[in-house]
C-alpha cells in the first residue's frame, strides 16, 4: 500500500464507522417528549430562553447543558424533540471522536484499532438515557467536555484543557472527579518530573476550584445536596450503591439487560459477594493506575477515568436509584481506553508465536472488533427504538423488573390511559405481588379491577 493511499483508507474507514453509528441511534431519534423531559428542559426556567437563562444563571444547575436547552429554544428547533435529539447525538459522536484521538495517542494500537475501539463506545447502547432522553443529557455534555479535557492535556495545551474541565464541571456537577484522570495523564507524561506535572495540571486545579466555589454558592446544588441526604440511611445506601459496581459492569458486557429502572436486587450486607466484589473492583482499579502510572500511560489514565466515572454516583453519596445508566457511560469509555494497550500486547504475543502468519492477525482482530462493533449496533437499533415511546419503555423496564414495582406502575398507568384497562389491571396486580406493602400499587390494582375486567 502507497503511504499516500493510507490516510485515505483510515479515513473513509472511520467514515464508514461513524456513519453507521449515527444511522443505528437515529432510528430512536423520531419519538415525542418522554417522561423526565417535561421536568427538563420543557419547565425549567433557566431552559426557555438565552435570556431567561441569564437571568437564572446565578441559581440554576448545570449551567452549561442549560445553556444549550436555552438556545435550542431560541434557534427554534424546540418545537421539534427530535431535533434536539439530533443535537445530543451529535455531542456524543464528538466524543467518541475525541475518545478515538485519545486513544491513538496514548497507544500504538493504530488508527484502524483506534476507530474501532471508539466506534464500539459510540454504538453501545449503554449512551441511549443520554441521548434520546433530553433531560439526560448533562451527561453526555460533561463527557465531551471531558475527553476533549484529556486531549487537550495530552497536547499540552494546559489553559484549554482547563476550560473544557470547568464546561464539564458546569454541565453535570459529578463531572469535578475528571480530575483525577486529568491528573494521572499530567503525572503519567514521559520524562514528566513533579514540577513538569504541577505545571500542567496548575490550570486545572484552579479552575476545579473555581467550579466548587460556585457550586457551594449556588442554592439549588445545596438542595440536590439535601434531596440525596434526605430520608436515605447513609450506609445502607452505601453498602447498596457500591455492589451496583459490578452489576453495572455486567451491563456494559451484556447490554440487552439495560433498563430505564431497574429491579435488580442489590447489597444490603457488607458480607455480600457484590459488595465485596465491588470493593475489590475499587481497589484493583487503584493498584493498577498505580502499577501503570510510569509503564502506560492509557491504562492509568483508562482506569483512572472509569473510577471517575463511577465514585461520585456508587459511593457514599446517597441517591434514590443505586444503579442508573449515565454513570456507566464515562466508564466504557475508561475501560476501552484501558483495554487498548493489552489488545496490543495479545497481538504482539501472537506475532511472536506465529510469525509466518503475521500479516493474519491484525486483520483477524479487526475482523473481530469488526463483529462485536456490528452485534452492538444490532442491540442498539433494537434499544433505541424503544425510546419511540413511553409506552415501549416502561413495558421493556416492567419485562426486566422482579424487584421494583415501579415499571410495572407506570407501564400500568399508561395501559389504562390508552383504554386496555384489562392488561393494566394485571401488571398493577404483578407489583402488587411483588410488594404487597406498597399503598400506590394495591390501590392501582383495586382501582383497576371494573366490573368489566371481573367478568
């Protein structure tokens, strides 16, 4: 192959890639406002308007992703959601291009291997809360904010990197734990010396400064502050919250299980096995940022990046649900950065033992990464169609749910408002069975069952 040919080959094969990726989400794209939209962004005051969210700025959350509700509005594309779907499809295809940037620099695994690793991020289903719900969308703002964070750091353009840290701190609070990968990739620099690194990362530490300072003078996180503590046991939430760790990592390996809410019973003892097993995951990805931190640079920066990800949500900090979905996707993005370099090390390793075949592997790889990419674009298709409708994502959430009466109410009461009173009288009776002691579901289902439905 021609050195001229190859950039051009790379090029249309990271083309092709990200093409794909946007047909699979845009089969989701054409849906109506769904349930925690009408919260945000359709009745948050900083949201209607560029000036109401001046005029708001001082006490409002998220002040970034606010801003982008605000000019939506102003733009008028928020007649139409999904066109405002369309907007947070493409945030997180600019992360999944930074993500691919990111990786090509911290690894020798190749343009080729680069693309596919971020491509598999960009299908994976696990993004669909904070994409084709609106009011998820911090999420996915302060993810590509992040990574861009980390490239711009990585190029040593320190003062940049610092103001896409302090955007992703502005558009999703739980984003100021990106600091520690920042740091780790400042340490982790060839030939960095402790003063070579302090400079790098001097400009991020202030603005990290800057984003608490306003954060414990803005009212409304001291209320969300207040909200998470309020009526919640601390360490039972704790307890819960960090055996949802390896739940959640079950998720991203096997995601047809990935729900709106869900039902998946969780720790309460710290004997547990996913507590510990939890723990474990916690403390490995500490050793091993510290065993990687001068020998690869990916992987202390990968797991530094998926302890990120997960702390502020899976620790101590209580909230209503222990296992949600945003939080695991900053984390696929660590863990296949992480994964980078030991693809690498596999493919040398087989080089060495099969030499004769050398030209074999790495297109045997692709061809791999090539069929994981396309069975990941399948379930993300089928996923993504769900969020057409209230009713198809809460009937999918009731379907996976044998703990939590809550899916099975709200696929209930969409059943009854659409007349099939009969099915919504039985799932209001399936969470009835499963929690015979909550009031809203024996009412649900005594309310549910007409003279009709009897005979």
């Amino acid at each position: 192959m021609t050195p001229s040919l190859r950039p051009c080959l790379q090029g249309a094969f990271m083309a092709m890639l990200l093409a794909a990726g946007l047909w699979v989400w845009s089969t989701g794209i054409d849906g109506p406002y769904l349930f925690d939209d009408f919260v945000t962004p359709l009745n948050d005051p900083a949201s209607q308007s560029l000036d109401a969210w001046r005029q708001n700025l001082s006490i409002t959350l998220r002040p970034v992703t606010k801003l982008t509700y605000a000019a939506e509005v102003d733009s008028g594309i928020a007649v139409d959601p999904s066109l405002r779907r369309i907007v947070s499809l493409l945030l997180l295809a600019a992360a999944a291009v930074a993500l691919g940037v990111l990786t090509f620099r911290l690894t020798s695994i190749g343009a080729y291997g680069s693309a596919l690793l971020a491509a598999l991020w960009f299908a994976h289903p696990v993004h669909a809360d904070a994409v084709l719900l609106l009011s998820g969308r911090s999420a996915m703002v302060s993810v590509a904010f992040l990574l861009a964070a980390l490239l711009a750091l990585e190029r040593s353009h320190r003062w940049t990197a610092a103001l896409l840290f302090g955007l992703a701190c502005l558009s999703r609070e739980t984003a100021l734990a990106g600091l520690m990968p920042l740091v780790v990739l400042a340490m982790s620099g060839p030939h960095n010396s402790a003063a070579k690194a302090w400079r790098e990362i001097a400009p991020t530490l202030l603005v990290a400064v800057f984003a608490a300072c306003w954060m414990f003078s803005t009212q409304r996180y001291a209320d969300l502050a207040e909200y998470s503590l309020l009526g919640r046991p601390l360490w039972s939430s704790f307890i819960s919250q960090v055996s949802a760790v390896p739940v959640g990592l079950g998720l991203l390996l096997q995601p047809s299980n990935l729900s709106i809410d869900y039902g998946i019973p969780l720790a309460t003892r710290l004997s547990a096995p996913t507590f510990v097993l939890g723990v474990l995951l916690y403390a490995a990805a500490a050793g091993g940022i510290v065993l990687a931190l001068t020998r690869s640079r990916a992987i202390a920066v990968g797991l530094a990046l998926w302890l990120a990800a997960l702390l502020p949500t899976q620790s101590f900090v209580p909230k209503l649900d222990a296992l949600t979905n945003r939080p695991l996707s900053l984390a696929l993005a660590g863990l296949l950065l992480a994964a980078a370099p030991l693809i690498v090390a596999a493919s040398n390793r087989l080089r060495t033992s099969y030499g004769e075949r050398t030209p074999l592997i790495p297109l045997a790889a692709l061809t791999c990464g090539g069929l994981l990419f396309v069975a990941t674009a399948v379930m993300t298709l089928h996923r993504a169609q769900l969020f057409r409708s209230d009713l198809a994502l809460w009937q999918a959430a009731a379907m996976k749910s044998s703990a939590n009466v809550r899916p099975h109410l709200q696929y209930a009461a969409l059943l009854k408002r659409i007349g099939r009173d009969h099915e919504a009288w039985r799932v209001a009776a399936t969470a009835q069975r499963i929690d015979p002691l909550n009031s809203q579901a024996a009412t649900m289902a005594r309310l549910f069952r007409t003279g009709d439905i009897m005979q």
